[in-house]
C-alpha cells in the first residue's frame, strides 16, 4: 500500500485512537512493503520521512489543529529534519512510527518519530522543527498563539541537550541555504 492509502488509513481511524494531548504519543503501525524498500531489501530512507509525516497529520488531526488551520488561514510548514538509522526494517517485517510533539521555542515545534521494531528495538529516529504560517498576514504564528487557538493550556518543557543540537545544527545548516 503506497503511503496515500497509509494517510487514507489513519484518517479513517482516527476518532478510534481519541483526541491528541500534549504528552501523548501517536502510534501507528506499518508493514515494509516491495513499495518501501530500496536495492537493499529494507525501508528505503525516502520513505522514513514520508511515514513521519503520517504520524505528524495523525497528531494535527486528532488534536484539532488542521480545522483550526482551515479557519485562520495557517499552514503546518516543516522548518527541518534530521534522521538516524541504526537498525534495518526488512521487507515484510512489521514495525511502529511513535510520533511526538516534544516541546517548542517562540515560533519552532519540535517532533521527534521513532521507528520501532516488532521487538522493542529503534530502528531510525527522526527529529523535525516545524512551524505554522499564516498565510493572511504573512508570518510565523507563536506557538503559545497555536496552543492557545487549540484551547489548550499548556508550557513548554525547557530543550533537552539534542534538542539544543539540533536546532543549532539546523540553524547552520538554513544559514548555509541562504548564502549559497
């Protein structure tokens, strides 16, 4: 099943997993497929990111986000990515995405998406910054903004030390885009 019909999937059963709140997990289980794998016989890395992105519009679904979007003009824009792989998905075996919003900065949500084994084991970690833009007014909405829209009453937990790499890698990284 090509990953539309995966997105099709979860947003059919979505109301069966219940709302999305800070702190909760998104789970969504796969098989590796002959659609998924490369020369290798295994998930191919294109695909990782195209499953992470299943799991963030199951979080932005269950959680009201994606109606509150349609009403103000906003739209989820990914900032970055950074991916591990540390264990192989082989064709056919079945395996988990654990999607999560970690925590955010003024303008800056961070996810993380963790591949997991039939076993336990982590086969590939990704971490994302995303943001939201309003496309009426020509910005990034703050996050506390985003939160409170949602009716959410929450804080952000303070970056934990690779959250603190990451961003300061992708912050690089964006420097080096710009400037050619």
């Amino acid at each position: 099943m090509y990953v539309w019909g995966r997105l099709a999937r979860m947003v059919a059963t979505a109301k069966s997993r219940g709302p999305f709140r800070p702190g909760d997990e998104s789970r969504l289980h796969f098989r590796c497929l002959p659609s998924d794998i490369d020369r290798n016989m295994h998930l191919n890395n294109a695909r990782y990111m195209m499953l992470a992105d299943v799991g963030r519009v199951d979080i932005f679904l269950r959680l009201g986000f994606l109606k509150l979007a349609r009403e103000k003009g906003w739209g989820p824009m990914m900032g970055g990515l950074q991916s591990v792989y540390v264990r192989e998905i082989k064709l056919w075996k079945r395996f988990e995405v654990v999607s999560t919003a970690e925590t955010w900065t003024d303008r800056q949500l961070i996810g993380r998406h963790r591949f997991l084994l039939e076993d336990g084991q982590t086969a590939a970690v990704i971490m994302t910054t995303a943001g939201v833009y309003d496309r009426r007014n020509k910005r990034f909405v703050p996050m506390d903004e985003v939160i409170a829209g949602l009716g959410i009453d929450a804080t952000p937990r303070p970056l934990i030390p690779e959250e603190d790499t990451f961003l300061a890698s992708h912050q690089g990284l964006r420097e080096l885009a710009k400037t050619g």
